[in-house]
C-alpha cells in the first residue's frame, strides 16, 4: 500500500456496495491508521476522533455488509459537518488510490458502546475493504453528474471544476455551485424545502466538504495553495436557491 496521488483517484473512484467480508490484513489496516492520522482538517479549530471498527459496533440500516468501518466523530461547532466530510474524502481517494472499496453510510450508526465511549458527537460511517466488484470506473462518462454549467458560472478554471464537479454526494444529489473566478472560488449549497432539510441538510453540509476536498487535492496537483475564509460580503449575493458555505483562494 502507497501513498499515492489522490487526485488521479477523483477520476476513477465509485462507491463500493459489495465486499469480501474478510478482513484486510495488519500491514494494510496499520497503512491505513497511519493515513487517517495524518489527515488535515479544513477547520483546525474542531475537535475529531476517527475509529475503524468491525460489524459487532456498527448498526446497519440498509445491507452493505463490509469487513471494516471507519466511525467519525467531532465536536458540534460551526462548519463541523463540511469539515468531517473534508476528512473523510482524503480517506476515500487514499483506499482508492490503493484499489480499496469504499462507500458513506448515511443512514449507520455505531452500537450504544461505540457512540458513548466518546464525548464527541457521530457523524458518519465509511465502510471500506476488498471489493467484489471493480473498484474503478473505466472512464469519466461512467460518473452521473451534472454539466459543469448548471454548478458554476466560472469560466476561467475549468480542471478545478470538474473535480469538485466529481465528488460523490448523498443520494447523488450535488448540492454545490461556485462562483468567483480569477482566484477565488465562493461556495454554495442547495437550500431544500422544511420537508428535505430533515433528510438532507446534514448530508448537504458533509457532502460540501467532500467536495472541497476534491478542490484542494486538485489545486495541490496544480502546485498551488489552498486557503479558505468566511467572506461577509459573499453572504448577500448567493445564486437563488443555495446559501453560502465558504471562500477558496488559491493562487
């Protein structure tokens, strides 16, 4: 197992359903502690744990059986939810990149032990381990995703672009569209009615920070700098429908 480049792994990642239920080996599983280690957050200041743990301390709502499932945990604060799903993305280009099956789990939860053994609150699931069926799409027109046109109205970055235009989202749902240019990149989520927010509006939150993963590893792979800021004046004039997440500069 390598550390690889994560960026070739936006390209060609899917999530995974079916797995051999044997478990990964004790030099991949140590591979893989130490990545999840050394993941950087998108908010330095939001206190996470991350646990890998086996079938006896997770609770599954719909039948993705895998041999291994990584729990997150974090402290409740402002940008918490786009800040996990930032972490956890690392997470899933680094088992692709190494030809490891990966896949969110929504709709888990970890066992009554699992979620009280720590202060922090759960947010997510991610199974993971050998695959049973291929781990990577043959090509870019296997990915079911918007046009870049109807998630951005920038037109002077287009590779940027199609990698957040990539990133794996809850139900397929790409909540994201951008705006900026020459620079800047202002992001924004989809607004759903009362009704959908009960269902998406945290998944909404998780899924723009897997998105803006997919950003920085591609601004990394430009050799440029990836910073983010809250810009109060972006606040007012977001597109009709969606509500502002957060500013990227890069230059």
């Amino acid at each position: 197992m390598e550390q690889v480049n994560l960026y070739e792994a936006i390209f060609k990642r899917k999530s995974i359903k079916k797995y051999d239920l044997t478990a990964l080996g004790e030099k991949a599983l140590l591979k893989i502690a130490g990545y999840i280690n050394s993941v950087k957050p998108l908010f330095g200041d939001i206190k996470t744990e991350m646990r890998v743990v086996g079938k006896d301390e997770i609770k599954l709502l719909l039948p993705i059986k895998a041999p291994h499932y990584l729990l997150f945990y974090s402290e409740n604060k402002d940008g918490y939810l786009t800040n996990a799903g930032y972490m956890l993305q690392q997470i899933d280009l680094f088992l692709a990149s190494n030809g490891i099956g990966s896949c969110y789990l929504g709709m888990a939860q970890p066992t009554k032990v699992a979620k009280e053994s720590l202060k922090l609150e759960f947010v997510m699931v991610l199974a993971f381990g050998n695959a049973t069926e291929p781990v990577h799409r043959v090509d870019i027109s296997q990915f079911n995703r918007k046009p870049l046109v109807q998630i951005t109205n920038i037109t002077d970055n287009d590779t940027l672009l199609e990698a957040a235009r990539l990133a794996p989202s809850a139900t397929n749902s790409q909540p994201w569209f951008f705006t900026g240019g020459n620079g800047i990149i202002n992001v924004y989520c989809f607004k759903p009615n009362i009704i959908k927010a009960i269902i998406y509006e945290k998944m909404n939150k998780i899924d723009m920070g897997i998105a803006l993963c997919h950003l920085a590893v591609a601004l990394k792979h430009e050799g440029k700098e990836f910073r983010v800021s809250f810009d109060d004046k972006v606040i007012a004039n977001h597109p009709k429908g969606y509500y502002y997440i957060i500013t990227v500069y890069y230059k």
